[in-house]
C-alpha cells in the first residue's frame, strides 16, 4: 500500500487549484466536503479531501490525488508517494522533481494566465510544456 504525504501549495484557492487542474489535464474533479480517498487497490483510505482527482482519471496504478481545506482556509495537497514522483513523468517533468513542486509551478503559470485574461491579453502557450523548467508564455 503506497501511503500518502501532504504538502502545502502557495496560499490557492478553490478555484485557482480548478484552473491548475485543467491545466495539467485533469477535467474531472469532485468538489465537496471530507470525500474518502481511493488507493490504487480500490480500497477507501482514511485521508478526506475537498477537492478530487479520482485515480481513473490520475493514472493506470495511482491513487486518488485529493486537496484538503484547512481551518485557516489554505489547502494541502494529498498525493501518494508512489504519485509523487510517477506524475511528474506523466506531465513531463524535469526527473527528480516532485509532484508538488511541479503543481506549484503549474499553479503560478495559471495564475499568470488568469491575470493576463483580466486584462483582455491574448495568452500562447508553448506547445510542449517541460515543468522543471522556465515558462515561457507569449502575451499580446
């Protein structure tokens, strides 16, 4: 059984950890309140989460990847160590990374996107994204 790990993202909301999803691919989210997680068995964990990824939709043997709400209102991620290291791989990362340093680089590239909407700027992104690396967005 692969146990999980938490980690803190930067300050995220909701919605911005939705817009970063997307972006990474992942369409299908339940949003919700204490959802159990799923390892990679099929067996339900002990760990909740508000914000999930079901492992169907992660990968052939991943689990579920989960973002919790904390009473301060920030969120953690919830990744199996297994998943940690296997979705940088699946989003083309640089090797060594981990999935919450990649998601956190993901999430910045979002929020800039997000910024640069508000201000009606068109936003190209490059055709293949290596996470690990500089982003490089072209706004016009």
């Amino acid at each position: 059984m692969s146990a999980y790990i938490v980690c803190k993202p930067d300050d995220l909301t909701k919605e911005q950890i939705l817009q970063t999803l997307e972006l990474l691919g992942y369409t299908t989210v339940e949003v919700g309140k204490d959802i159990n997680l799923v390892g990679y068995r099929g067996d339900t964990r002990q760990q909740t989460a508000d914000i999930v990824v079901r492992r169907r939709y992660v990968g052939g043997s991943s689990n579920d990847l989960g973002f919790k709400r904390l009473e301060n209102g920030k969120y953690q991620i919830i990744v199996s160590q297994y998943d940690n290291s296997h979705l940088v791989t699946k989003h083309n990362g640089v090797r060594g990374m981990k999935f919450q340093e990649l998601f956190t680089q993901a999430a910045s590239t979002s929020k800039v996107i997000e910024n640069a909407k508000k201000r009606n700027l068109r936003v190209e992104m490059p055709k293949s994204l290596r996470w690990g690396e500089p982003v490089k967005l072209s706004l016009g």
